[in-house]
C-alpha cells in the first residue's frame, strides 16, 4: 500500500509539473525588455498592447529591471506601444500571438519627445530561439485552405513533422464503421496517431486550456471528448517532443486547440457540402453480385451532406463579444458486409432430405459400436420428436434467402455450393449524422478585469445495416455519442505587475452502444426460458444463437441480440479547478499556482448479458467422440431445432456483469522563476507537487 501511494505521489508530480509550468495552456503571451539607446534598461515606461480584432487595450509598465509581461492573451494579432518622458513612442505592429507560446518583443526607445511615435511592422522569425519545443503550429490560413474531406482539423495533425496516422495510413481517419467495440469508437481515430513511435493513446488534448480528453476503459488510453467544428477552431498546436510545461503531458506529446472569438466587428459565414447519390459509383463485388444473380447493374445510393456556419461580432463594443458556430453531417455509406447462412423452408421444418449429408438422433441409445442412429426418416427430426419451440420462435425471425436467386434459393440444390452458405445477403448504407455546436463569450469587464466562457456540444450517431430489419440481427450495431465541454476564466489584474488567473472547466462525454433498442428491456420467458434465469439477467437484452459450422467474411451466423461485444454504456467526466498568481519583480517572472482536478468513469459492456448459445454438429453428428477425430454428418441447424446446443463454450454463455465506477482525484501547486537575463537569454526554474489518487466502486 506505501508503494502504491508513492508511487501516486511520484507519478502525479512529475505529470502535474507539466500541467502549470506555464500556466496558461489555450492562450499566449507578450513579453519583453525595454531599453534606452545605449542598452540600459528603462523602468517604469508604459507599455500597452493593442488588439487588433477586439480594439481592446492592455496596459502595463516596466519593472525596476526594465521587463514588461502580458499573460493570458487571446491568440491573434496586436500592437505594443512603450512610452517614457524623454523619449519617443515605439509602436511594434502585427505582433503576433499564438496558443501556448510567449512572444518576445523587445523594444528599443529613442530620444525624441512623447508627441511623435515610431511604428515597426513585426515580423515571425523562422526559427523560435527561445523555445526547445519540437512542434508545428496549424494556424488558421492552413484550416482555411487545406481541403478537409469530413471537416476534422485532426486530419491537420499529420502535418507536423513524426506525426504517424492511424494504421500507417494517411488521411485514414474518422473511419466510421462499426463491427466490434475493440475496432475503435467513431471520430476518435486521431487517438491511434502515434508521435515519435511512442505508445498509441497518449496524446494529450487540451481545448482553450482546458483538458478535452477522457478517460479509455481498458488500455489506460487519453481520448477526445469530441470533434470542434472547422469553423469553430482558430488554430492548434501540436507538439511532439520536448513539451511544454504549461501541458498535461502524458510523454508522447500534446494537441492544443483553441476556439475562434468575437471580434469588434460582425464576421461570419455560411457553407454547404452536397456529394448527393446521383454522384455514387457501384462498388466493385456488389455489382458482381447483381450481375452473377440476374440482376441489374444498380448503384447503392451513398451521399454525405454537411451544412452549417458562424458568426461573431460585439454585444457592446470593445467590452463583449460573442463567436457561435453549428455544424450538421447528415451520410450514408455503402456497407456490403450483411452475409449469412439461413436455413432453407424445409429445414426449418426439420426435414433435411434434401441436404447431402445425414443428421443423426441424440435422443436414442446409440449403437453398440458406438455411433447415433438416424431418425426413423432420413433425416426428418419431426418423425421421431417435435421442434424445439424455443428454436422456433428464434427462426420466426431469421429471415429466408434470397441469393443467388431468391425464387430458387430455397428449394434448388446448387451442386457448387451443397450447403447453400451465404444465401442471405443484403448490402445496405450506414447511417452517420452529427450535430455540433459552440457558443463562445469573452467579456473585458474593465482594465483589472477579463473574463471569457465558452461552451461547446456534440451529438453523433452512427450505425451497421440492420439487415434483418428488426431487432434479431446479431451483428447490427449502433453508436450514439453525446459530448460538452464548458470553461470559464477569470483574469484579474491586482496592479500593473501582478495577475491572477482562475480556471474551472467540465467535459463530458457518454456513449450509448448496442443493437436495435426495440430489443431493451425484452423479457427472456417469451421464449420460453425460465424466470429463474430472467431474473439472473443484469441488463435485458434478446439471448443470442450462434450456429458455429458456417461462416462468411468473419461474421457467423447467428440471430437474436447483440453479439461481437457491441453492448457499451460508457460515461467519462472531467472537473478541473486552477489558479495561477503571476508576478513581476526585476527581471523575473514569478509564477505560483494550484490545480484540483477529478476525472470520472463508468462503464458497462456486458457480452452475454441474456445468454450466448452455440450450436454445432456435435449434438447431430455420427460419434459423439469419434477415435479418428473425423466427424461424420450432423447440422448445427438440426442440433439448434433439437434444443442441443454446445456446452463446452461457457465463457460467455450467460454473463452477470457489473457496471464499474472509479474516480481519480489529483492535486497539485507548483511555483516557476522565468529570469531574463539578457534580451537573448531567458533561464526557467520550476518546482512542483502533486498527488494522485485513485478510487474504485460500482455504481
């Protein structure tokens, strides 16, 4: 237990140090050092910061060392100005500020009077000196120019330099589809990027400063909450060795997004995508299919549309503004992958006559030699006993054949294909509709004084073909992910050198996962099982039936509920509190500050809550264990009409699952000397505590 809680302690301070060096993730900053002609400091000289897209002006004036600082600044562009008895104003213009890194700007008086004002045009340089941190900026001239196929600026991160995308592949992310839980959630595909080669899942990302990620549930993985509108997002950064300390950094390195805001003037837009499915082609195998059944060549209908816009401007002039953007994606895209084996009419009857192989009767001693019997009609089960009515009610539901030919399929024997596998098929379109949204407010309540909130919110659904067209598919699944994220910040000027910075945001995110929800809540003794067992169950669902011995493309055939892990309910929340006291004093830059932040789970992904049941040859084959290990004959079909399933299979036959709960609180301060000690030399001292602890229960 003392290791476990060291180890906590050791852990959260080396990840909380990251999380406040700087302490002002999601904004950017102006620093610099004011000097006379002959490079002697000035103090005590006025310097303001002017920004260009609010009209709105910071003042400050320097330190007995001659250094100025303005924190916690809207990236963008502004002009500083620095004035003093004696000398002429010295404007630099088109300073530019960006998110998570301070400008240097230092600047130079000349003799001359207060009347008359010398303007500089400030201009980037190509190599950052002060800062060791490997990364690339994607600034807003990039967003707007770079052509995004789903409007995700996470596509934008393949740009940086050591940035590998999902599975090697570019441009491979937001894949949607959906065929098991471990196949990954939709949306999140940037959380598979790895940096540097270091593990996948340990990006951190942050969202105007706050923490957007939450919590995985089974490999410890930092995830994003949600997908920011194209035109909700000003810039990011990424940042992929040598982190910053203002972040959260987990090793491999961190995504910082920040959000647009209003300006002094009304700006918006308005957009509209339209891929109708007049513009689809028919995919390649699906065409052959039509073709080789008599069909005519058809082209399944795929489309995506997304529409939206933004607009920001002032509530009162250079004092509120306000940004809001919305964003719809409403696709569907072609899924060929609804392949089963379904039995014939006659089977379902129980007569396999007509099949080229002989099922044999469990229900009878067997021959001396060991072997079954046949049924007292060649394979007809219902001349010795009558079905299962719990198999029947199942086959109400599966539905019949219908390729190659639906007219023959059922009654003609394909000597190809003697045990007519993949006779169902029935292509269809996965369904994705998405709903975003962010309204923003900055307020300059008056000099001392600056505050700003923000709220964001999406919705997005995602779904398989349903193709049984009711509840019973197994294999259908749908996903619906509902995101929000809120921060507010207070920053307060005590004086001209001193500022406080107070920070509290929530995010959360809950997905709701699983098959047709007609089927929740089903009651299993409809089918004939027991109540004893109903009353066992921890979330109602349809039981599920597989039919082991034929498969296709991967998916077995089977009817009933949810199968291939699909059933997940995750709910993942993030509090976080944080202050920062931000002091000038000579030539250093005093920075002190606190962090409280608790993430929360909960999670459920039962696999067989209702029961899993498998049937094989085993129950309906020649040998119940036949010495040359080759089984002769049987059906799982016959063995499922017969009520006889394999018992072998208990790891997921009926599953009581709990659904967890854990919380992980963790505590931090932290204190950091920036020292300029010359114009072209900055030197940071940092230290820092913090606790980590983590707590588990069920709900």
């Amino acid at each position: 237990m003392k290791i476990r809680l060291l180890f906590g302690i050791v852990v959260g301070a080396l990840i909380l140090s990251a999380a406040f060096a700087h302490a002002q993730a999601g904004r950017g900053s102006i620093s610099g050092l004011v000097s006379d002609p002959s490079g002697a400091v000035v103090n005590g000289a006025k310097v303001t910061a002017l920004n260009h897209a609010t009209g709105v002006t910071l003042h400050t004036v320097t330190s007995d060392a001659g250094l100025y600082s303005f924190v916690s600044l809207t990236p963008g562009h502004y002009v500083v100005t620095a004035s003093q008895k004696g000398f002429e104003n010295v404007a630099q213009d088109n300073v530019l500020v960006t998110v998570d890194q301070v400008t240097t700007v230092n600047i130079a008086l000349r003799v001359g009077s207060v009347a008359e004002t010398v303007t500089v045009l400030e201009t980037s340089a190509l190599v950052d000196t002060t800062n060791s941190t490997v990364g690339q900026l994607i600034d807003s001239a990039t967003i707007d120019r770079v052509p995004l196929l789903t409007r995700n600026v996470f596509d934008l991160v393949q740009l940086s330099a050591g940035v590998t995308p999902a599975n090697g592949a570019p441009n491979s992310s937001t894949s949607q589809a959906i065929v098991n839980i471990s196949s990954g959630r939709p949306g999140i595909d940037v959380s598979s990027y790895t940096f540097n080669g270091a593990i996948q899942g340990s990006v951190y990302y942050m969202l105007d400063g706050s923490p957007l990620g939450v919590a995985e549930n089974n490999v410890a993985a930092i995830l994003p909450a949600m997908e920011i509108p194209e035109d909700g997002v000003e810039e990011f950064r990424v940042e992929t060795q040598n982190t910053s300390a203002s972040y959260q950094s987990g090793g491999a390195g961190v995504i910082s997004v920040v959000s647009k805001s209003g300006g002094d003037k009304f700006h918006g837009d308005a957009f509209a995508v339209f891929r109708p499915d007049a513009l689809a082609a028919n995919e390649y195998f699906n065409k052959l299919g039509q073709l080789s059944a008599g069909m005519p060549n058809k082209t399944p209908a795929f489309h995506r549309y997304q529409e939206g816009g933004a607009i920001g401007g002032p509530i009162v002039h250079k004092k509120l503004f306000f940004f809001a953007d919305y964003e719809y994606t409403d696709e569907k895209l072609y899924d060929p992958t609804s392949i089963f084996t379904v039995p014939t009419t006659a089977e379902r009857n129980g007569d396999f006559s007509n099949d080229p192989f002989t099922i044999y009767n469990p229900l009878v001693p067997d021959n001396p030699d060991g072997t079954r019997q046949e049924f007292p009609t060649h394979n007809v089960i219902t001349s010795y006993t009558p079905l299962n009515p719990t198999a029947v009610a199942f086959l109400s539901h599966l539905p019949k054949c219908n390729y190659p030919n639906p007219a023959t399929c059922d009654t003609v024997v394909d000597p190809n294909n003697p045990f007519h596998l993949n006779n169902y098929q029935l292509p269809g379109l996965d369904p994705i509709t998405a709903h975003r949204f962010d309204i923003r407010v900055d307020y300059y309540k008056s000099e001392k004084q600056r505050l700003f909130s923000r709220f964001s919110y999406a919705r997005t659904t995602v779904a398989g073909v349903n193709a049984f067209n009711n509840e019973w598919d197994p294999n259908y699944a749908q996903n619906v992910t509902n995101a929000r994220n809120f921060i507010i910040g207070d920053d307060y000027t005590i004086n001209s050198t001193t500022v406080l910075q107070l920070r509290y945001s929530f995010t959360r995110q809950y997905t709701n996962q699983g098959g047709d929800p007609r089927q929740n809540g089903f009651d299993i003794t409809t089918l004939g099982f027991p109540s004893s067992l109903a009353a066992a169950e921890a979330y109602k669902i349809l039981p599920i039936v597989f039919f082991n011995d034929y498969s296709a493309n991967g998916l077995t055939s089977g009817v009933g509920g949810t199968a291939n892990y699909n059933t997940f309910i995750f709910a993942s929340m993030n509090h976080d509190f944080s202050a920062t006291l931000t002091k000038v004093l000579g030539k250093h830059e005093l920075s002190l500050g606190a962090e409280y932040m608790k993430r929360l789970m909960n999670v459920g992904a039962p696999p067989a809550p209702s029961g899993w049941y498998y049937f094989d040859i085993s129950a309906t084959d020649q040998q119940t264990s036949p010495a040359s290990g080759t089984t002769v004959g049987g059906s799982d079909f016959a063995s499922f009409l017969l009520g006889m399933g394999n018992s072998s299979i208990e790891s997921t036959n009926f599953t009581q699952d709990l659904f967890a709960a854990e919380a992980n609180p963790y505590y931090a301060a932290f204190v950091q000397d920036t020292y300029h000690v010359r114009p072209n030399l900055t030197h940071h001292r940092r230290a820092s505590l913090g606790h980590l602890r983590r707590q588990d229960g069920a709900p």
